[in-house]
C-alpha cells in the first residue's frame, strides 16, 4: 500500500470521497494546497489578515460527572468546603469574577454555548481590525461547526475549525482507537466534514503524557493525517511537568511518525517565555512556537506574565526566529470574555499589539506575527501521499 494514490489510500481507509460533496469533493487530490479552508469554503491566504490561530468560540469543558477518577484524569482539583463548593456550584456573575480569576473552579465558567454572545464579541474583534480566528474546539467538547458557520457568514470574521479528539473524561476517543482509526476521523473532519463544513486544521490536540500509549496513538494519527491531507497541526503540552521536556518528547514522537515539524504549532509556548535558551533548541528543530494565553488577569499566582511573553518574542525576533512565532489568547471560559469583564478576542489587536509596538517590536515583526506566520501555517501543503 505503501504507493498507492492518496485517493485509494483514503477510500481503504474507509473514508468516502462523493462527487458533489462540498468542500470535500476536492480534498482527495492536491486541488486545495495553497488554500486554506474556513468554515465557509475555501479562502486565498491573501486574505486572512490579523488571524488567531487558537481560540474558542463555542464550548463545554465542564466535568461530564463529579466522580473522584473524573476530576483525577481532568487535571483539575476537585472543590471541598462550604464556600469552594458554593463558588463552583453557582451560576458566573459579578460577585464570583474575583474569586473566579484567582483560580476557584466554577463549572458555568467552562461552558461558552451563547451564539448570540459568540457574534457580539466576535464583532468587538473584527472592530480592531481582526480578520479571521482558529475555533480549536475538538469533537466531544462542544463543537458546532454549522453554528461556526452561522458565525462567520454573520460578523464576516473567517472562521477555520480544528479537527481533533477530545481528551479524557470528555471522551474515549484517543483511548480506545488505535491509530488507524484515529485518523479515519481526522481526515472526515478534514476532507469531509459535518453538512459540507470541513476543518482546515488539526487541532487542539491536547496531549496529556508523552510517554502514554493513548498519545503515541494520537500522534502517531495526527501526523500521518497531516501528510494526507497538506494540514497543519496545533498540539497542546500537558504543562504537569518540565515544559521544556514535554515540548521535546511531543516534537520527538510527531518526527518518529513522519510528521513535517515545521506544519507543527507547539502551543504553551509562554511556559518557557523567560527560558530562551530552551525555546531557541525548540525552534531549531522547525515548529512554531504559540504563545497562547496572553489576556488572562494577572493574580498572585501568576508565574509568566503577559510582559514577560512580550520581551521573549522581541528577543527571538530579533535573534531571526520571527518567522515561527504565533500568539493568541485561548479563550476557553466565560471570564475572558468582555461580557464578563476580561479582554475577549479582541484582545491582542485592542491592546497588546500597541503594547509591543511600544516595547519595541518593528511594524515586519508584527506583521510576521500577526498577520504572516499564521498565514502560512494555515496554507494547505500538497497532499505526501496516502495515510499509512
């Protein structure tokens, strides 16, 4: 199999390729490399501008049930006490935002389902001269592309979808599935789609442990859809232990499966924001580095601040790695909206690109990173043959 036509590939791999199919009636040949895909159809790179390569716009990452093994494999430390519980158990409003951005848990907090809020904040964006965000939200957490779709045709932001699977507890896939089958369902997402609406990109891969068989298999179908299908891939460290280390073991499992590092967004990047010796070994080996939870209130737990990714980028730009730097917020929760008082999506062209303007950054660089990497990593390469 390993020279067959990616066409056959694909149909062996169980994938239907329909004529009259929508977007997904070009996807088995090389017909969309040098396009991106929105949620609209396909678009000219020329035509993003200022783009956010990872957001969320619609999503439910609350706790599917508040069994013990549940909050384990989330992450997330489970409530106790009186006041705790009565904080997570409450609907989000005003007098919760303080305790809320300190780090207590509120479940309404992980639930961002208002299309109608989607649209107004997304409007605030494209007011500040944004033109097109990355909606990273996996399967298993909420995703909608036809309300992605709604969106875009409402504000005129172009919206490209992710194709990715949702970590545990929020769903089995990339438990049960070997890698076959893993990247069955990222190229139907890709190639495609849900009523016509295909995704333009792999992504958000939350990988929880390197060194787990369930990641390996993630990976392993992450790059080997990648090469199939010319999209790009935007993978999330776990952030439990050493950044650094766990960057390296992502980069090292995605080359060992055939993945081309340089289509790779290597996300969480401000972790290291104030290690640049460990970032600059990161870029030599070809990923984008994403920087990609600017605009969250500063607290007494803050460890990397906003300024402190800002310094990093003007040094590596300047150090001639402008080419593979990203930033975006990663709205996730309903406090970083500007409904609740946090900067929304408008963030980063409302206020942080003056901020590095004035602590340095020249008008290329901003460019490059707002405007020209994000462009790029969005651009379909040709098709590296089928899916093994």
């Amino acid at each position: 199999m390993r020279h067959l036509p990616l066409r056959i590939g694909l149909l062996l791999l169980g994938i239907a390729i329909l004529p009259g199919a929508g977007p997904a009636r070009s996807a088995a040949g090389g017909e969309r490399a040098g396009q991106v895909m929105t949620v609209t159809g396909l678009v000219s790179p020329a035509s993003l501008g200022l783009t956010l390569p990872h957001e969320h716009l619609l999503i439910d990452s609350r706790l599917p049930d508040e069994a013990e093994d549940t909050w384990a494999l989330s992450g997330r430390r489970r409530p106790t006490g009186e006041r705790a519980l009565a904080i997570y158990r409450a609907p989000l409003a005003m007098d919760l935002l303080g305790p809320v951005a300190l780090g207590s848990d509120n479940r309404d907090n992980w639930l961002l389902d208002s299309e109608e809020t989607a649209r107004r904040e997304l409007a605030e964006f494209r007011s500040f001269g944004g033109r097109t965000l990355v909606e990273l939200t996996p399967r298993g957490l909420g995703r909608d592309l036809a309300a992605l779709h709604r969106l875009a045709v409402a504000t005129g932001v172009q919206i490209v979808a992710g194709a990715g699977v949702a970590p545990s507890p929020w769903g089995a896939a990339g438990h049960g599935p070997d890698a076959a089958a893993l990247t069955r369902e990222l190229l139907a997402d890709l190639l495609t789609g849900e009523g016509g609406v295909c995704a333009g990109v792999i992504g958000e891969l939350r990988v929880l442990d390197p060194a787990s068989e369930r990641d390996r298999r993630l990976l392993m179908a992450a790059a080997r859809a990648s090469r199939a299908s010319g999209a790009a891939i935007v993978v999330t460290p776990p952030g439990r232990g050493d950044p650094g280390a766990e960057a390296t073991a992502i980069l090292d499992l995605l080359a060992a499966a055939g993945a081309d590092l340089r289509r790779v967004a290597l996300g969480r990047a401000e972790r290291l924001a104030k290690d640049l010796p460990r970032l600059t070994a990161l870029l030599a080996r070809g990923p984008y580095l994403l920087f990609d939870a600017l605009g969250e209130w500063p607290h007494v737990n803050t460890l990397v601040s906003d300024h402190d990714v800002a310094v990093a980028l003007r040094e590596l730009s300047r150090a001639g790695h402008g080419a593979q730097l990203l930033v975006s917020q990663g709205v996730a929760a309903k406090i970083r909206l500007k409904a609740y008082g946090g900067g929304g999506y408008a963030f980063i062209p409302e206020q942080y690109r003056p901020y590095l303007r004035k602590l340095g950054l020249t008008e290329g660089e901003l460019q490059a990173l707002l405007v020209t990497n994000p462009q790029r990593l969005l651009t379909l390469a040709a098709p590296q043959g089928d899916a093994r």
